[in-house]
C-alpha cells in the first residue's frame, strides 16, 4: 500500500531553499530509498500540485567533534528538489 507520509519526511526550509520558491522548485527531505517517480506522486497526492521534474541528492554523514574531543558523525540523508507547474504554489509553514 502506497503510503506518501512514508516517502516524503518534511520540507527543508533554508534560505537557499526559500529563494528557490520564486522558481516554482521546492525541497523536501525525502526516505532513502524514494525513487524519483515515488516522490513525485507524493508530492502530488499531499499538495495538490503538478510536478514538472524531480531532481535527488544523496547528502552523506559528516564528521563532527563534540565535548572532550569525542568524534561522531551527523546522521546522511537524501533530499529531493521539486519543481512545480508554472502558477501553482506549495504551502510550506
């Protein structure tokens, strides 16, 4: 059963990802395992919009220091940058 919650985890709102609103492109932290075609009928079943293309990238762990000297690494994700049919807009709040 396809489930679109599952797919698309949350948008990411930055300041690049803010300017690129005026492009109709928006940016959505998406599951690891998304293909393109999945992330584009959740986004369409969610919002309500027409998705012209789907562009992913894969973001990996970086190595961060924390207290004392300890090493970790922040955790690797995948995002998903969406571009929406001219005049059609996604509310992001």
């Amino acid at each position: 059963m396809f489930n679109p919650y599952n797919i698309i985890k949350y948008p990411l709102v930055t300041e690049k990802a803010t300017g690129l609103e005026e492009q109709n492109k928006y940016i959505f932290v998406v599951d690891k395992k998304a293909r393109k075609t999945q992330i584009k009928q959740a986004i369409e079943s969610i919002y309500k919009v027409t998705v012209l293309s789907v562009a992913t990238i894969k973001m990996p762990a970086k190595k961060r220091r924390y207290r004392m000297g300890q090493e970790g690494y922040t955790s690797s994700y995948k995002k998903a940058i969406v571009t929406v049919k001219e005049g059609e807009k996604i509310a992001i709040t």
